[in-house]
C-alpha cells in the first residue's frame, strides 16, 4: 500500500524526476520495496515506450541534422571515454570484466550498456552488479548537480540538452534532467543519447570479439529496437506536421512515464546492492565520469552557442 501510495506521488504532475528518484530510493532502503524484479521489467519497457512516444514529436529533418551536427561528439566522447575507461581500470587494477561494464555503462548509455556489453563477453552476474550499482550512485548525483551547474554557467537549453545527452548515463536521468530545464533541452538531450544508444550493437559485438576468452554463454547482445520504433514515430511525425499540435501532452506524458521509471529504478537499489560495489570500481566510473562531464562541458561550451 505505501508503495503504490509512493508510486501516486512520484508520478503526479506535482512531482519532478529527482523526488521520483529520491522517493523511490528512500524506500528501497528502508526495505519497504517489493516487486523488484517486476520494477525492473515494467521501468525498462517504460522507457523505451516514453523514447519512442518521443518521436512523435521530432520531425525527421530536425533529427537527422541534429544527429549529423553532434556526430563528431558523439564519437570524440565515446572513442575518448572507453580509451580513458580502460587504461583507469588498469591503473586501479579493478579487472578486466568490471573495467570494461564501467567503462562501456558510462561511455554509451548505463544499465542498458551493461547489460549489453555483460551477455556479449559473458560477464558474471555479480560483477555485472556490482558495475551497475557504481553507475546507479553517479547517475542519482549527476541528475540533481547537472541542472543546477548548468544554470550557474548560464548554459543554453540546447547546451544543456548536449551535455546532458552526453554526462548523464541512462535515458530516464537525462529525460528527467532535461526537462526540468526546458522543452528544447529535452528535445535536444532525447536526441544526443539516442545517437549514443545506437553504438551498444558494434561495441557488443568488438568487446565480444576481444574478449572471447570469457565468454561462455553464448548469449548475444540485445539489439536496441526501440531506436527504430522511435525513427518511426519521427516519419510519422514529418508525414503529419498537424500532429504538432499535440507536442504539448506527448510531453507532459512522457514526462510522468519518465518520473514512474525513475522512481521504479530507485526502488531497485538495495543495501546489498550498496555493499557491493567496491571501491575500486567507483573510483574507476567516479573518475570517468568526472572526465567525461568536464570535458563534454568544456568541447560544448566552446563548439555550440
């Protein structure tokens, strides 16, 4: 009863993605969370729901000049990242597994990386975990601290919306650090880490490859079908230019879908999950991520006005 209670609450219009993160934390570790395997489920399904409900607001003229323009940072971030990545986890010594999840869920996009990169080189389940919890502690600091450095530095929405795309890890984090800067921010943002998504497939498929030795499962990695149900939404949307008319409430909509997910992945976080990550793992995605963010500040600030 206090849980669906807290769900009422966090996703109220009312409400913003950083309390739907704090709630949804708060009482996971007061040990009041349950479902956490169907969270998991419905908070991943969500997402990508809320990304391709997206789409419909996109014309397809604006995206693929947004993609194009963004692409020499997506790939100086990315490329710049996994180098920076591997070579902290050997200084730190933090093995060569929990590396390459760290490193791979803060270059591209998070969880959904980890989960990615982990089934491709077969990645045991606790280190698995254990990368994940890292990248969950940054991801909650980096959506209440992005938006308010943000606004110190006097950042643009479209600066905004790049620098989150690029420094916050998962889709729901940038969506809900976004939009509380603004309607263009969150447009913009949408798009930058969509551009990122894409790069889970070939990455999977190199890690795999060079990590053969490890991997006995023979899972492969799943491909991100959401993108093109998104890419779909988007002709839809350049086919039908009255549909502009809407954008208002496929915002508003896709905003609570992404407080829900967000307070749904803050219920996930559990003590043991907390316990587990090591230090040498967060210091590792710590590091990173501090590099990535300071200099994808830095490169936006100075490339895009």
């Amino acid at each position: 009863m206090l849980l669906l209670a807290a769900l009422i609450a966090a996703a109220g219009p009312w409400s913003r993605a950083d309390f739907a993160l704090v709630l949804g934390i708060a009482l996971a570790l007061c040990g009041v969370s349950v479902w956490s395997k169907e969270s998991k489920f419905v908070s991943k399904w969500l997402i990508q729901a809320c990304v391709v409900l997206l789409g419909f607001r996109l014309d397809l003229n604006v995206l693929a000049e947004s993609a194009i323009s963004g692409l020499a940072l997506a790939v100086g971030t990315i490329v710049g990242a996994i180098a920076i990545g591997l070579l902290l986890g050997k200084l730190l010594r933090t093995g060569r597994e929990i590396s390459t999840l760290v490193t791979s869920g803060t270059a591209i996009c998070g969880g959904s990386a980890i989960v990615a990169i982990g089934a491709s080189i077969g990645a045991s389940t606790s280190n698995m975990a254990v990368a994940t919890g890292a990248i969950f502690m940054l991801n909650a600091i980096g959506l209440w601290t992005l938006p308010a450095i943000g606004h110190a530095l006097g950042l643009t929405e479209v600066q905004f919306g790049q620098w989150a795309g690029v420094a916050l890890h998962d889709i729901a984090s940038v969506g809900g650090a976004a939009k509380e800067y603004g309607a263009e921010a969150f447009d913009t943002a949408t798009i930058v880490k969509l551009t990122r998504v894409i790069w889970i497939t070939p990455l999977a498929i190199l890690a795999g490859r060079f990590m053969s030795d490890q991997s006995a499962t023979g899972k492969k990695s799943p491909f991100p079908w959401f993108i093109l149900a998104f890419l779909g939404a988007s002709a839809c949307r350049t086919a039908l230019p009255q549909m502009k008319a809407y954008e208002g409430n496929i915002a508003f909509i896709s905003g609570i879908g992404f407080q829900i997910a967000l307070f749904l992945i803050g219920t996930g976080l559990s003590r043991s999950a907390l316990k587990s990550v090591g230090w040498r793992a967060l210091v590792q995605a710590a590091l990173l991520w501090i590099v990535l963010a300071g200099g994808s500040l830095i490169a936006i600030r100075w490339m895009i006005v």
